[in-house]
C-alpha cells in the first residue's frame, strides 16, 4: 500500500480478492464431415432442386451463363455473388491462413471451367463457416450446370470455450472448464475433458462444464471429446500456463510531471486490481490490468486535497 502527500510516502503490500466476469468467445465453424455431391439438375435457378441449399440463407445456383449466385438473396449473377459467400484456393487444414475474396475477384478473369480439379474453401460469412468444395463439372457455351463435392457439417462438433487459448492462471489452478458439443443426429451424451492427454472427469449432459483439480506450475494442452450415437469428436487445443504467483509487492514510487507513479511485482498474464482510498477504509477500484511483466508500471493524477492511500490485487483465475 502507498499514501501521498506532499511529505511522505509509505510502501507495504496488500491483497484484494476481486471477482471479474469471463469474456464470451466466438469461433469459426469448419464442416469436415463426409463428402456430399451435387450435379445441377436443370439451369433453372428457381427451383428448389437446382439451388444447392447449405443452409437457411445460401442456396448456391446458376443460370444458363455467368457464375454462381445465392438464389436465397439473389435473382441472378453480379459482381459480387454469391452473396454472403467468400472463395479461396486451398485446404481446410489452412483455412484461417487463406485469402478469400468474392467470386468474380477470386477467378481474376480465369474461365470457371479452370476450377475444375481445384481444392476451394468457401467461407459461408454470416454463419462464420468454412467448407471444402471441389468442381467436378462446369458446363460452359451458354448451357448452364455445374456439379461438385463439398464438405458437410460433422456428425459431432465440439469446442472448448473456457478457458481461452493462451490464459494464463496462478497455482494452484481450478480450471473451470466449458465446451458447446452438437450433433447432427442424435444427442451428445458425453463430454470428456482432457489436459496433456490424460482424462480428468466428463460431463453427460448440457451444460458441458467441469472444475478440474488443482494444477501445479506447468504447460497444459486441454481439450475435450464429444460423442453421439457412438461417433466421437475432438476438439481443437487450448494451451494454458499455470504459473507460481509472485508477492504483489509496491516499489518506485515517486512523483513526476504531476502523475503519482509506482510499481508492482507481477506474474505476466495474471490480471490484477489497483484500488485506492482517502482513509484506509473505503476502496475504490481504478483500473484492471493483465500484467504485461514484472515489475508492472501505474500513474494516477496528483491528488491537491490531501493523502491517498494505493494497494494492488491478484484476480482470482477464471
């Protein structure tokens, strides 16, 4: 803790406990299922039976001529169909790396006979979905069709969505673990949450959420597997430190160019509080800070009115 006036500067160190909400997370849906094909049947872009429907607002179609269009939005081809679509050349082991644009930019005056053959991924925007597409067929000469395959939604998809990749936490550490896991048919009735490859508890039912035991200092891969009518998936990895937390300890203060300036022991990536009082009873917060390094700077205006009074809390790790 530290006070400031005009004489004197007092150092301690105190610990606040403070409680902090755990941020929502948000993550691309990549279908990796089984392989679908489809052949237009007629170029008659009306019908439900020509329109590709992946889903409630992509319908993928095409006329006699020009390129595809989403028959959901649109009534024909223009620069920018399909709407709510981005291509790229590539795989889905590379789809976050990819560079997708709209399919007239993507082709860059290439026939869309060319794309036969080609590994595309098709980034379905609204829905945040990727999928694998390769042409079989493109008929050209004014006499519409086109056919190919495509990825599909996987039979079980799930994801760890607590903690976040790259969180750092202080030992020992309960992870309060939680995944979102589907299925296309059926039900998933288990989840199982892993940490370096070994299993340490699983879930039956939604929520899918689990506290593990406590963690020593170390690296840890989590991750969890998601089944449904005997079919199981995996998620992708989530790496989290735990760390040995440092005493938060207060050192350097001083006073320049009208800022009160001091520091703090800190673990980097363990977020902290700084709170401040008039009269050692009443705290108020100032500012949360996920600790950059050690020792972790601060700066709060000059108080005219008389003493305050400083201290510095660890958060608990969500």
């Amino acid at each position: 803790m530290i006070g400031k006036n005009s004489h004197s500067l007092r150092l301690a160190a105190v610990f606040a406990w403070l409680l902090a909400a755990a941020p929502s997370l948000h993550s691309a849906t990549v279908w990796n299922g089984p392989l679908f094909t489809y052949n237009q049947p007629s170029p008659d872009p009306t019908q439900a039976a020509n329109q590709d429907r992946l889903t409630p607002d992509v319908w993928l179609t095409r006329a006699a001529s020009k390129g595809l269009f989403n028959a959901f939005s649109e009534t024909n081809a223009t620069a920018l169909s399909p709407a709510n679509t981005e291509w790229a050349f590539g795989t889905l082991t590379n789809f976050d790396s990819l560079a997708y644009t709209n399919w007239l930019a993507w082709l860059n005056g290439l026939s869309p006979v060319t794309l036969v053959g080609q590994p595309v991924v098709v980034h379905l925007i609204s829905d945040d979905i990727y999928l694998s597409l390769e042409f079989t067929l493109w008929v050209g000469g004014g006499s519409g069709g086109f056919a190919y395959q495509r990825s599909t939604p996987p039979p079980v998809a799930v994801n760890l969505t607590h903690p976040a990749d790259g969180a750092v936490l202080a030992a020992p550490a309960t992870v309060n673990l939680a995944a979102s896991a589907a299925a296309t048919a059926g039900t998933v009735t288990n989840v199982q949450f892993f940490a370096n490859g070994a299993a340490f508890g699983s879930v039956g039912a939604a929520p899918f959420n689990l506290a593990s035991g406590p963690l020593a200092a170390g690296s840890y891969a989590l991750a969890a597997v998601a089944t449904a009518s005997g079919i199981s998936a995996t998620s992708a990895v989530v790496n989290v430190s735990v760390v040995n937390p440092v005493a938060v300890l207060l050192s350097g203060a001083g006073v320049q160019a009208g800022q009160f300036t001091f520091n703090y022991a800190a673990n980097a990536g363990l977020a902290y509080v700084i709170q401040s009082s008039t009269n050692l009873m009443n705290w108020v917060s100032l500012a949360t800070n996920v600790a950059p390094g050690s020792p972790a700077p601060f700066s709060d205006p000059l108080n005219p009115a008389g003493p305050r009074f400083y201290r510095v809390g660890r958060l608990p790790n969500q």
